[in-house]
C-alpha cells in the first residue's frame, strides 16, 4: 500500500523507483522470514536456503533500483526541478571517460 502512494505522489522516476524498490523488499523479507519462521518453530526445521534467498533480495533488489535509476538518468530522463542534489553526473562522467 505504501509503495502504491510512493508510486504515486513522487514526482519523478527515481523516487518513484526508491518507493517501489522499498515496498517490495520489505513485502518479500517479510514473508520470506514467515515462512523460516514457520518452519522452525512450527515443523521444526531449520531451512537455511531461506536465510539465503533473504541474504539474496537484500543484497540484489538496491542494486536493481540503482539500474534502472542509472539508466534512466542516462537516457535523459529529467530530475524533479525541485530535487537539490545530483549525485549521478560526476559518475556518469568517469565512466564515458
């Protein structure tokens, strides 16, 4: 829900893709860590696999977004005139040069 009205009221493509990338992680730790809870304390498994794949979207889902936000800046996708910092430019110049 909270990321639906991130995806709304946020101006530009980059904090629209910080509120979907935040509201999904969260949404899939989160049943994710149900789930090796449920194991564990109601059949008495431990299941380390979904330590992993939790290991695994913390770590792969901010990169993602950092992707698609690069690529976007890229391509020229204009900043909210209101944002007070550009972070992207100077890394953008190393690369190409």
């Amino acid at each position: 829900m909270l990321g639906s009205i991130g995806l709304i009221r946020f101006p530009d493509v980059y904090g629209r893709t910080h509120a979907a990338t935040k509201s999904a992680t969260l949404g899939v730790i989160s049943i994710m860590i149900a789930t090796f809870l449920f194991f564990l304390f109601i059949e008495g498994i431990f299941v380390g696999k979904i330590l992993l794949a939790i290991l695994f979207v913390f770590l792969t889902a901010p990169v993602a977004a950092l992707m698609v936000a690069r690529a976007a800046y890229r391509t020229g996708v204009p900043l909210w005139e209101k944002s007070t910092q550009e972070r992207f430019e100077k890394n953008v110049r190393k690369e190409t040069e």
